[in-house]
C-alpha cells in the first residue's frame, strides 16, 4: 500500500496528546507507519558524551536531549496547501504520473 504522506509535507495532529496541532513531517518509519513531525511528541533522551578523537571533528556533548518522537500513521492528515485544512487524499493520473488530490475540493497536492 502507497502511503499519501511523504517527507516535508504539513500535516495536523487529529487524536492523542498533540491533538490540533500541526506541522512539518521530518521522516517516516514505513514498516511501522509512523512520522516524525517537527516540534511535536517531544520526547528526552539521556545521551552519554562522546570522547573526542579529532579535534577538527568535535564531539557531541552529552545530556539530555529533546527528539521528536514517532506518531502513527493514522493519526495525522494532510493539510490542503490551499485552504489550509486538514483533508483526505485521493490518488488520480495525470500524463502517465501518479499525483495526490485534495478529496473535497479537488486541488492536486503536487
């Protein structure tokens, strides 16, 4: 099955935690169905510092640190570019190429 998301499109938070929230995708996890979304379903990790082996490299410092965490799939739609409202997608063919489309109002997402 295709997924009708991809990476850097913008997306709102529709159940859970981050409900209503919106923004940008980072990355996804396709055997889980899972996106990264910036900024939101922060999470703190404890990161142990590195040693530094070259001085022009530079280390990594340790602490703790704020990533965002995985959302499911299903828990997030894409935004209309146009109206800016969360909308499901449907997939047409254009000139031989598969192109996503804003169900309600008909708009190509890209």
């Amino acid at each position: 099955m295709a997924l009708k998301i991809r990476r850097d499109d913008t997306v709102r938070v529709i159940s859970g935690k981050e409900s209503g929230k919106t923004g940008r995708v980072l990355r996804l996890n396709l055997k889980k169905d899972q996106v990264y979304v910036e900024g939101l379903n922060l999470q703190k990790r404890h990161q142990r510092p590195r040693a530094v082996r070259d001085s022009q490299r530079g280390g990594t410092a340790g602490g703790v640190i704020e990533a965002e965490g995985p959302i499911h799939i299903s828990n997030v739609m894409l935004l209309d570019p146009k109206t800016n409202l969360p909308t499901r997608v449907g997939i047409t063919r254009k000139d031989g190429k598969r192109r996503r489309v804003a169900r309600p109002s008909g708009n190509l997402i890209d």
